[in-house]
C-alpha cells in the first residue's frame, strides 16, 4: 500500500511582535480581556515588503531542509491562502519561481483556516494514487492586511506567518485519513469581500447599461467581518464531531492519540476540543499565546513547533483539526 508521510516542517513568523499592550493603545481593549477571552498574549505582523509568497516560501526551504532534499525533487506545490499575492498567478506559482522548483503542478487552495488540512488531504491524494511522489504543502498567511486595524471584535485575533511540509511517498504510514466538509450555509458568519470585483465601473458587453453589474463600494466589506459567538459554538460542535468520527473509523481511542494539532483561534475552543477528546492540555500543541490566529498557516505553524522543540517523534500519532469560513472545517490522523 502506498501511503504519503511527512518528512519535514518549516515555519516563518515575521520578526515584528505586536502585543496586546500594543493593542491596548489603538482601540479600546485590555490585555486582561484578550488572554481571557482568547489566551492570545501576542503575535507577529508582516513587514511591508513581506507577502504570502515570501513568507511561504521561507517556511517551505526550512522544510525542504529537514527533509533533506532539494527543488527539484518537488513535484507539487499547494499553497492554502486567503491572503494571496495575486488574483493570479497563484501564491503556489511564485513560490515555485522563488524556490526555482522546476515546471511541476502548482495551484492555491482557498478554504480561509481549513485551508491547509484541504491542501494535506489533496496531496495525500496525488501521492497515494501514484501521480507525484513529494509534494510542498504551505498555509501562509497576512491576516494584518485583511483586518479593520479600528475594529477591536476582530482586530486584535489575528497574526502572519506562514507553516510548510514536505510530504513524501511511503510504503508505511503516513496519512491515515483525512476528512473535509463545507456549508456554504454558514457564509455570513466569518468573510472578507472581494472590492476588486465591486469596484468595476466598465460597461459589461452586452448588457445594457441599467442592468450593470457593478456593485457600490459602500456595501462590501474590506475587512474581515465576523459573528464570534456563532462561529465559536460552530467550531467547539464541528470539532467534536470531527474527533468522534475519527475515532470511530479507526477504532482508536483518545489514549492511542499523541497529540492534537488544532487549528489556533481561540484557547477556549481547543480547551472544548480536548476535553471532547478526553484529552489533558499537556497532549495538545497550542501556540495560540504567541502565533494568535494565522488562519491556514495556524496548524503547520504549530505542527512544526512542535517537531522542532522534540514534543512530536517519529511514529506518533498526531491529530490536526481545523474550521474557517465557509464554513469549511476537516481533521487529519497522521502517523508522523
Ligand atoms: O479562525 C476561524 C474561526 N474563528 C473562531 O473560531 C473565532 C470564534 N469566536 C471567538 O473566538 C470569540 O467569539 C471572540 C474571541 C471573537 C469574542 O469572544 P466572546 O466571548 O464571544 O465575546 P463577545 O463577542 O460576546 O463580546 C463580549 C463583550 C462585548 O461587549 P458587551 O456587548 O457585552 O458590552 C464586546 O463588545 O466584549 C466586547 N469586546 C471587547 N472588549 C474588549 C469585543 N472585543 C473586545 C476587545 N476588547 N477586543
């Protein structure tokens, strides 16, 4: 049987630390009601010559390093981004170009914090039928350049950073399964609009012009806008029921699991989650306290944390979870 495994991580956090101190001097917020509400104490914001691009492909060399190979072993590049460079080409393309990675298949994926357990499963899926035999998985993100830096419900959750594997064909496992969801149903709850296509003034050929398309600028939001309390009763049931149904299909129980991987939002929610999974913090990789929220980059990011300070060995038993606008929300059981 074929499996994929990871055989490296990487990681990027841009080197400017913002506080809750820092928050504390441009909106009306206090340090005590961030860590209470959401265990974040600081994170890291981009510089403005950063992007998803640079940022990811800094991640991707360090994980092409622990992995001990090269460019031109790379096959596949996804990059999970809701913050892309462009609207095309791809973030994947331009880390292809910085990394010199020769012609291979390149594409992003958009499915906002879910993103980079959707890019997982979709290389697991190239790797295990035969397609490519390793393949770059990254979620890099700048969540500072999405948020209304005035408006304290959402501007102070959020970070950047960017997270990257190396996955790698195995005859032992590996991936064990991966399980991915969405409903557009839940769509008002946490977006960012699109200005570039509302902010189109041309006649669209052959339309009349009073059936124009164009939409006010006024009516979409730039910013991330967000029903927090929905989105977190959403994410603490969505998560449960992704640890349940795992735990089901492969008849393991929460003592099998060495660590849970969430994604990183909120200290609460992955508090809810692990006491679902019976599980106490110490087996639970959280870097909500530092990283904040950095959407597809959070699980990687932490992954790679916690490979590095030794947490996570060869032969574990790791469970990633995650949930985003969407809503998407999807788990992965890996043996690493
Ligand atoms: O990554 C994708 C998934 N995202 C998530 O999982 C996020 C899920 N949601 C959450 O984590 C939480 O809902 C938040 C952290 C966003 C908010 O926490 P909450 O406990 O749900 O607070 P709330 O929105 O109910 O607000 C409670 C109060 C409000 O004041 P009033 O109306 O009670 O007077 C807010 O205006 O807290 C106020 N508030 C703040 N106060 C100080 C909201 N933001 C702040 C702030 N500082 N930054």
């Amino acid at each position: 049987m074929r499996y994929s495994k990871i055989v490296g991580t990487g990681g990027y956090l841009p080197p400017t630390v913002f506080t809750n101190a820092d928050w504390e001097k441009r909106v009306d917020t206090s340090d005590a009601w961030i860590v209470e509400r959401t265990g974040i104490r600081s994170r890291h914001i981009a510089g403005p010559d950063e992007s998803a691009s640079s940022m990811a492909a800094i991640a991707a060399n360090a994980a092409l390093e622990q992995a001990q190979c090269v460019a031109k072993d790379i096959q596949m590049v996804i990059v999970a981004t809701g913050t892309p460079d462009k609207i095309f080409p791809a973030t994947a393309c331009l880390v292809q170009k910085k990394l010199q990675i020769p012609p291979c298949i390149a594409f992003d994926v958009q499915a906002a914090c879910s993103g980079f357990v959707y890019a997982l499963s979709i290389a697991d899926q190239y790797i295990k039928s035969g397609a490519v035999s390793r393949a770059l998985v990254i979620g890099s993100e700048l969540m500072s350049r999405l948020i209304d830096w005035n408006d304290r419900n959402t501007c102070i959750l959020f970070g950047d950073g960017a997270g990257a594997v190396v996955l790698e064909a195995s005859e032992t496992p590996g991936i064990l399964s991966t399980h991915l969801y969405a409903d557009g149903n839940y769509d008002e709850l946490l977006y960012v609009d699109n200005v570039q296509l509302g902010d189109h003034s041309g006649v669209i050929p052959g339309v009349a012009a009073n059936e124009n398309f164009n939409i006010p600028l006024n009516k979409l939001h730039p910013y991330i806008q967000m029903q927090g309390q929905k989105v977190f009763k959403l994410a603490v049931s969505k998560q449960g029921e992704l640890v349940h149904e795992i735990q089901e299909k492969h008849h393991i129980s929460s003592e099998q699991i060495d660590w849970l991987v969430p994604h990183q939002a909120n200290e609460r929610i992955i508090k809810a989650t692990a006491d679902k999974l019976g599980f106490s913090m110490e087996k639970v990789i959280c870097t909500v306290a530092t990283h904040s929220n950095t959407s597809s980059a959070s699980i990687p990011l932490a992954l790679n944390v916690g490979v590095r300070d030794g947490r996570i060995k060869k032969g574990q038993t790791i469970l990633l979870e995650a949930i985003g606008g969407g809503l998407t929300w999807g788990s992965a059981l890996i043996k690493y």
